[in-house]
C-alpha cells in the first residue's frame, strides 16, 4: 500500500514541480516523497522509477503527439534506441535513485 501511495505522490509531486521548475526538480521531489512515505531500499526506487518514467513519458508522449512528432523522427535516425524509450529511462534513473536517496536517508 505504501508503494502505491509513493507513486502516486511522486507522480503528484514532480508534476507540480516540473510545471515551474527545471527538469533536475523531480529529483528533489522524489527524494521529498520517499523521505515522508518511508518505503525501504528497493520498493522506493521501484515507485521513484515509475513515477517519473510515466510522468516523463506522458510529457513526451504529448509533445510528440501536439507537433506531429518532426523532431522525434529526426532524432531517431540518430539514436538506436526510441526518443520516447530513452526519455523515460534517463527519467526514471533519476526519480528512481533520488528516490532511493531520501529512503536511505530516512533509514539512517
């Protein structure tokens, strides 16, 4: 039940702050998050992870969709891997250990 809770409030949280905020504030948010809920090591970075890939891939996803995805195409001739992929990966490592960071906090 907690885990849920965590990624609700962090999809909840980090959506607020990346409106107003730089892209390094879901960090913050998720490490906020994880520090309150209380979660243990690996649950938390599971829920910082999911959170901010949906939230991140959600974003792309309707940018993409809002500019007939031009950039996105030109972008994957680059890469190997998809944008959309590789957007909510980088994400989801970030929420996912400063979410683990704020668990490892409030455990020590």
């Amino acid at each position: 039940m907690k885990f849920l809770v965590q990624l609700a409030a962090t999809v909840v949280v980090c959506l607020g702050l990346q409106l107003f905020l730089p892209w390094w504030s879901i960090a913050v948010g998720a490490a906020g998050v994880a520090f309150v809920v209380g979660n243990k090591g690996l649950k938390s970075f599971v829920a910082g992870f999911l959170a901010i890939a949906l939230l991140w891939g959600v974003f792309a996803l309707s940018i993409d969709l809002q500019t007939k995805a031009i950039l996105t195409d030109k972008i994957n001739q680059l890469l190997p891997l998809h944008a959309l992929v590789l957007t909510m990966l980088v994400g989801g490592l970030v929420g996912g250990f400063a979410a683990l960071t704020g668990a490892l906090i409030k455990s020590s």
